[in-house]
C-alpha cells in the first residue's frame, strides 16, 4: 500500500472514532464507555496492522481530549488495546484474536496501566477494581461490534498491499 493511501485510510478511521465518541459512549463505573474506539481498533488492527492502529488510537484520544469528550484515560486503554489487537492479528491471521487482543490490551492491562496513569496525570488515586469493569464493558462492546462489521463487510474492507 503507498503512503498516501495509508494515511488516508488512517484519517478516515481518526474521523470515525472521533465522531463515534461524540454519538455513542454509556456511562460504565467512573467512566464512560467510547464502543467506537474499540471498533475502529480492531478495524484497523486487521486492515493497517499494529502501529497504524496505535498511532490511529493516539490521535483519536488527543482529538477526544481537546474537543472535551474524553479525559486523559483514553490514552492507556486504546493504545495497548490497538497494539495487542494489531500483534494478535499479525501473528495468527484470526480476526477473533484481534478481538481478544484489544479486550485484553484494553480491558485489563490498559485498566490495570490506568492506575498509576491516572494518579499520575489526573491527581486521582483509586484501585484497579476502579477502572476494570468500565474498561472492560467498553472493549468487550466495542470489539465485538468490530468484529462483527469484520465478518460483514469481509474481504472488502481489507487495503490490498501492494
């Protein structure tokens, strides 16, 4: 895939989980749920691979902080669920690995990473069990409805390398 291509795709996936986030997010635990953040990283996981995926996750959380529809936590779940989700994928050619990676990148290490983050940056200190569960509702919502445009949409929503 040439460059322009894939920066062009990569924006478009910025534009979808930034506006995602302003039409559909549920309040989970003390946070909010953003389901689209966890679609547009499984999708772009499988069609870009890990690192657009986390780069894809990074601008998102800086646009949903800026525009005030999310707070610094957006940062450690997104990126460590893109990551897992992008490796998951690589390795084993399962689009429901991918979905496993970002549960498991989001929804436990991101929520476990969120702690000390959260202390750190935002001045609150609470316990794992905090963050957990609305991490984890978020990513288990959000991946599957990414795998489910996945196993829709198929192999057309694959970017053909070249």
């Amino acid at each position: 895939m040439n460059k322009t291509r894939m920066i062009t795709t990569m924006a478009i996936f910025v534009a979808i989980g930034t506006l995602g986030a302003q039409v559909l997010w549920f309040p989970a635990g003390i946070a909010k749920a953003y389901p689209v953040q966890h679609v547009v990283n499984v999708l772009a996981a499988v069609t870009l691979g890990p690192l657009p995926a986390v780069a894809i996750a990074f601008v998102i959380g800086i646009l949903r902080v800026l525009l005030g529809l999310g707070t610094l936590l957006a940062f450690p779940g997104g990126m460590i669920g893109a990551l897992l989700a992008g490796i998951f994928y690589k390795i084993s050619k399962r689009k429901g690995l991918a979905v496993v990676g970002e549960v498991l990148g989001t929804g436990v290490i991101g929520a476990l990473f969120a702690v000390p983050y959260a202390q750190l940056f935002m001045g609150t200190s609470v316990g794992a069990l905090a963050f957990l569960p609305p991490f984890f509702v978020s990513s288990v919502s959000g991946a599957f409805l990414g795998w489910f445009v996945l196993s829709r949409v198929g192999e057309r929503l694959s970017v053909r390398r070249v």
